[in-house]
C-alpha cells in the first residue's frame, strides 16, 4: 500500500512539474504574441514619427516649389515622401527606399529595388512599387483588403501631390510573382506604358506564405502650396 501511495505520489508530483511547464510556456508564447504584434507596432510607429518628423522639418527650410521634382532637386533626406490612403484608416506612411526588414521594420513602406526597381512619382511613366508590413513593425498595409475600385491613394513629395485610383486588385498570389510589380502591370489588366502605383504586402493576415496586390493609376496631380493644404481626397 505504501509502494502505491509513494508511486501516486511520484506520478502526481510529476504531472504537476508538466502543467507548471505548459503554463509557463502558455505565458512565453502569450508575451512573444503581444510582443509580435503589438509592442513591435509601438516601437515601430515611435520610429516612423520621429522619421517623418525630421523629414518635414527639412522640407519647411525650403519653399514648395523650389526643387523640378528629379531625385537629386527633390532633396529628401532618408525619405522619398508619404503615403495617404484613406481607406485602409493608416494615417500618413513614410516612404523610403528598399524592401528589407530593416526599412520595413521601422514602420514605413518601401519602394522595390530589385528584382525590379520602382519608378518615382515624378517620372513620366512607369509603376511606382511599395512594400509594408501587414502585421506587426507598424503594419501599415494591415487593411490593405478595405480598398476597391475608385479609391484614392496619395503621395505626398515635398513639392507635388500626386492623387492615384485604384482599378484593380490581387488577393493572392505567389510570394515569387515578380510581375506584379513590372513597370507595365500586366496582370492588371494594362498593356500600356503608363503612371501606375502597385501596393504590396503578405497575406493571408498574420503569414507571409503569399502576396496581396493593389493596383492605381496617376488621375492627377496638384502642387503644394505654402499651407500644404491636401488634395480633396484627404479633406
């Protein structure tokens, strides 16, 4: 009887040792979940402010105007301008150049470098390619899936807004797909040389086994004036 009491005893003792190990790496995981998607985000968007608030102050010591709108005139110091796009509730998102995490991270979207690199707002054609987390890090394209047809997207440069409409979207495909991001977006529905701007990020929410695409079109485009009042779009 004391050989089974004892045995019991062990088997108990054990069981407990196993439930405290499985809460504790419930907990683990439960901080690393937070940590992921929400303090990352935190982190992220203080990084992004602080960016785009040293950009703007440079813009402020030159009048709107004063540059043509090539690269070198346009004088962006770490960052080509900002993103609007009202419908996915994302307020304004630094753009800057490349797609690594190490740009993404800071909570800003990216302009493609390879496997083919982005045209400009300013050129007179070609697709402007951008990148951006869809959770965690800021994720700046999390709603990407509110946007539709006829919606407007902004970008913002020191001297132009450049006001685009959605035409078209790919809900999924392959993280390989390069051609989504060519300069003549055919899988859009486009044939032609144009003025697009293609928004990308991964999806489905929460992986990154695949892509999601939005396409626009350049409708107009409107100079800043000295009060950087917004396009309509935006009011």
């Amino acid at each position: 009887m004391a050989r089974t009491d004892r045995a019991r005893g062990r088997i108990a003792a054990t069981v407990g040792v196993l439930g405290e190990l499985l809460i504790t790496a419930g907990l683990i995981l439960a901080l690393f979940v937070v940590y992921s998607l929400w303090w990352t985000n935190v982190l992220a968007d203080r990084e992004a402010k602080r960016q785009g608030g040293r950009i703007r102050d440079h813009w402020a010591q030159s009048a709107p105007g004063a540059g043509s709108g090539a690269p070198g005139a346009l004088d962006t110091k770490d960052g080509i301008g900002f993103l609007h796009v009202p419908a996915m509730h994302n307020g304004e998102v630094l753009v800057k150049a490349g797609t690594g995490s190490k740009v993404l991270n800071e909570g800003v979207a990216g302009f493609y470098k390879e496997p083919v690199a982005s045209a400009m707002p300013w050129d007179r054609q070609g697709n402007v390619t951008l990148a951006a987390h869809r959770d965690g890090h800021g994720a700046k394209f999390h709603n990407i899936d509110k946007l539709k047809d006829g919606d407007a997207i902004v970008f913002e440069t020191r001297d132009v807004w450049y006001v685009y409409t959605v035409y078209a979207e790919l809900k999924q495909t392959s993280r390989y797909n390069t051609a989504v991001i060519d300069q003549v977006p055919k899988e859009s529905g486009r044939s032609r040389p144009g003025r697009y701007l293609t928004l990308t990020t991964c999806t489905p929410v929460y992986t990154s086994d695949y892509r999601y695409v939005v396409w626009a079109e350049l409708s107009r485009t409107e100079k800043v004036d000295a009060k950087r009042t917004p396009p309509k779009e935006l009011r």
